[in-house]
C-alpha cells in the first residue's frame, strides 16, 4: 500500500466518533478514505444515469407492487464492484439500536441492487457503513441475485475504523474499490492450488531421481498436511515455513529437524524450538516420521509452496495435487 501508518493514524484521529449527520459528512468521509486506500475518486455524475460507474448518489428507479415507480440514490456506487450505504447513526456500537440500523441499512443496499437494470449487473460487493466508526462487508461472487453473506466471514466483516492501521485491511478495501474478484474465494483456492502444484512438480520430479514414486508421495504428504496445519492453526503458525527458511542454508539439518517436527506431531509434546505445545495427530500419517534428505535447491522448492495461503486449499486436494505433482 502507499499510505503509511502515520496517514491511517491521522485519518482514524479525524473521523473517529464524529457526531454530525450523514448528510455532512458521509461524502468527504468516503472521498478521504479513498486518499487513503490509494484508489481512484468518484467522479462527478452524469445526466445519462448508464454513463455513471463511479459516484456518489448514483440513481436508482425502483418498481413498486402497484406499477409506480419510486426513485432512490446510491450513496456511492462502483460498477462491478460494490454498492455502499452509509450511515451516521450516533448509537451505541454492538447495541441493539445499532445493530437495527446497520441492518436496516443492508437492507436498503440490497433493495437498491435488486433494482438495478439487468444490463448493469450486480456488483460482488455490498458495504455498509457509519461514518467514522465501522465498515461492514457482504460478498456475493457469484452476482446472481443471491443474498450478500458476510465477508470474509460472519465474525469478522464489520471492521472498527482503527483496523485501517492494520495495511492488511487497508489493502482488502483497496481490492475491493479495484480488483474485488481477487477476494473470491474459489479464484484464490484456483490460483494457490497451481502454484503449490508447480512448486511441488519440480520438486517430485527431482526426488524421484533418488527414491521411488511411493516414498516421495508418502513424503509430499507428511509435507502438505504440515503446511496445511500451520495455516489453519493446528500447529503454530509458520513454525514449518520458518524452519524450512532457517534449513536452506543449512541442507545438512533438514532430515533430522523435520523427521523431529513430524516425530511430535505423532506423539504429541512440548517442542524446544518453537516452545510451543505440538498437538497430536491420529491417523498415522506420521507413524513414520522419516524425512528424506534434501538439497538447498529442493528445500527452496518446499519453501515457495509452504509460502503459499493453505486455508485456501481444501484437505479433499491433497489427492489432485499429489497426483499432479508426481
């Protein structure tokens, strides 16, 4: 990102808690968090409503039961990637009064999107939020007129204003004025299952110069569910990534520091390197804890795919991957 902490410090310092109304302050709370994110500004809108693809108060005609036609107003609008309304409500964070209103709010960006002409189609994104206090994500990637779940999940899509310190945060928001479906879900697992794949094709190719297509695969398996457990919190996180970093320059080590990572994962116990408590794991996977010894070159292969986001991947690839890989 091209903003600094000290920018998202100075602008949370601003606009947080700020007590005027929506009106007054949801447009320049929205333009100066794009100066932030270090995206494109609205634009300002056109009287042909099809030429408007980024502004604020984009209209939208809404068919009533009884054939009218009432008029409502995006408060900012992005083609194909987000509809956003805003709120300034003045209430109690988490409370009940708040929460309504937050609802109510999702309610009326989803009214406003089922709405829009056919031809515009539906932006993966729905936004809610109360200016200088949060920001609430839904997705909907699928842009079928299916309901818009929260995103990434349900326990953390309402961001408070200070998680724009965090550049993580800052870097998803600017993905979603920019780039939103590379938030998909399904595009990233796509996109990490054939780099883990390639990594792991030169890697088996090399091996199996040296050891048979069975103790590689068995290899590459111990390999993957250790990467996997690391991502997703079964062990501690990038423990095996960060030994696989500290093992390059030291090629010698690697069988035994591993075979001694993948001897307590079996059995379960306290790990002097890490000083963490290794969880144990059933299943026999790592029954036989032997690692194979490998080169500086190979160790760096194992690296690239242990870098790799393995929440991304479901446990049910394993099989495809190692199949491809070998």
């Amino acid at each position: 990102m091209a903003e600094t902490d000290t920018q998202a410090d100075d602008f949370i310092s601003r606009w947080q808690d700020k007590d005027g109304t929506e009106q007054s302050n949801l447009q320049l709370f929205l333009t100066e968090l794009c100066e932030l994110l270090a995206v494109d500004k609205p634009v300002p809108a056109a009287a042909d409503n099809t030429e408007n693809a980024y502004v604020f108060e984009r209209r939208v005609d809404m068919a009533q039961y009884d054939g009218q036609v009432n008029r409502g107003f995006i408060d900012l609008y992005r083609r194909d990637c987000f509809v956003l309304e805003g709120k300034q409500s003045n209430k109690k964070l988490d409370s009940g009064g708040w929460n309504k209103a937050m609802l109510r709010a999702y309610e009326q960006a989803d009214a406003y999107i089922r709405a829009m002409p056919v031809e515009e189609g539906k932006p993966p994104f729905l936004i809610v939020t109360d200016v200088g206090r949060s920001i609430e994500l839904f997705s909907e990637f699928s842009r079928s007129g299916s309901t818009y779940i929260p995103f990434p999940d349900s326990s953390s899509h309402r961001l408070k204003l200070e998680a724009l310190r965090y550049p993580e945060t800052r870097a998803m928001l600017a993905a979603i004025w920019a780039d939103p479906e590379s938030l998909d879900p399904s595009k990233r697992s796509a996109k990490v299952t054939r780099a883990i794949a390639n990594h792991l094709a030169g890697l088996a190719k090399s091996l199996e110069k040296f050891h048979s297509a069975e103790v590689v695969g068995t290899f590459l398996m111990r390999c993957l569910f250790t990467m996997f457990a690391e991502d997703v919190g079964l062990l501690p996180k990038d423990s095996f990534t960060d030994l696989l970093e500290r093992l390059h320059d030291k090629p010698e080590s690697f069988a035994p520091a591993v075979q001694h990572l993948w001897t307590l994962m079996n059995a379960g116990g306290y790990d002097g390197v890490t000083m963490e408590q290794i969880k144990r794991f059933n299943g026999g996977l790592f029954a036989d804890a032997s690692a194979l010894k490998l080169s500086r070159g190979q160790i760096q292969m194992l690296y690239q795919a242990a870098r790799s986001d393995w929440q991304y991947v479901e446990p049910a690839i394993f099989g495809t991957l190692l199949e491809r890989a070998l």
